[in-house]
C-alpha cells in the first residue's frame, strides 16, 4: 500500500510539472490571465465603464460603453468633444480613422485627454479595440466579442 502511494505521489508530481512548461508573454491579454481571451466589451467595461466615467449611469462626453448596443452608439456617430465634433468616433474597418482609437493611443489633435484619463491601456487592451474595429468593418455587425 505504501508503495502504490508513492508511486501516485511521484506520479502526480511529474504530471504536475509537465502541465505548465512555459509562461504567457502577455496574460494581460486574457480575462483570467491565461485561457479566455479578452475581448472588446471586457475591456471597455474594465477599463472605461467604470464609475463617473462610461458607464449607462454617467455616460461622460455622452458616451456609453457598458449597455448593450456599443456598436450602434459608436458606429459612423460624430465625437460630441468640442471642437472635435466632425470626427467619427468608430469608422468600421478603420481603426486609424476611429477617433475613439485615437483617444486611446493620446494621438496628437484629440480634443481633452488620452483615455482612459487614469492610466494607459496596456498593449493587449489597445490590440483588442483595434481588432474590434477592424472585424465592425467586415459586415458592419461585429459584436464586442468579435464575432
């Protein structure tokens, strides 16, 4: 009996060990920081929708990114920033000419501050927005999770 319990022992720490034989580069890039992907509605709820900023309570610049629908909101829809308000917040299929893109990198010309005000998204956030947009482009009806 003893020896049949060490054999398991000796078993489950080889097993153990075999199961994780790298690291993430970037598990930033998942939700439970390592198997399910993050995608833009997890991102924007995360990092945007919180509160006093865009949430469906606060919706500041009349922007909300929390209720369903983002995608309708966002889509071919002026900027409501002053001075800024002829730019489209999401062209679809086009992340470099999505003035919400734009406030997510700081690029030079957004009307106020790079967003999210407090920090700057990380990498694999930006890349999920960017992805987003990109797949709104396909049939003009992408979801936040990319489908």
């Amino acid at each position: 009996m003893k020896r049949l319990a060490l054999v398991m022992f000796v078993l489950a720490a080889a097993l153990e060990g075999a199961g994780c034989v790298g690291s993430l580069s970037d598990p930033d890039a998942f939700i439970d920081g390592g198997t399910i992907p993050k995608d833009a509605q997890t991102v924007f709820e995360e990092r945007c929708a919180t509160a006093g900023c865009h949430d469906d309570l606060t919706t500041a610049a009349n922007l909300n990114l929390l209720s369903p629908g983002v995608q309708s909101r966002v889509s071919n829809v002026n900027a409501s920033g002053v001075g800024c308000e002829a730019r489209i917040l999401v062209v679809p299929g086009d992340p470099s000419g999505s003035y919400l893109f734009d406030k997510i990198l700081g690029t030079i010309g957004i009307c106020g501050s790079r967003m999210p005000l407090l920090s700057i998204l990380p990498d694999s956030d930006i890349e999920v927005i960017r992805e987003w947009i990109i797949d709104l482009g396909g049939s003009g009806q992408a979801t936040l999770d990319g489908g």
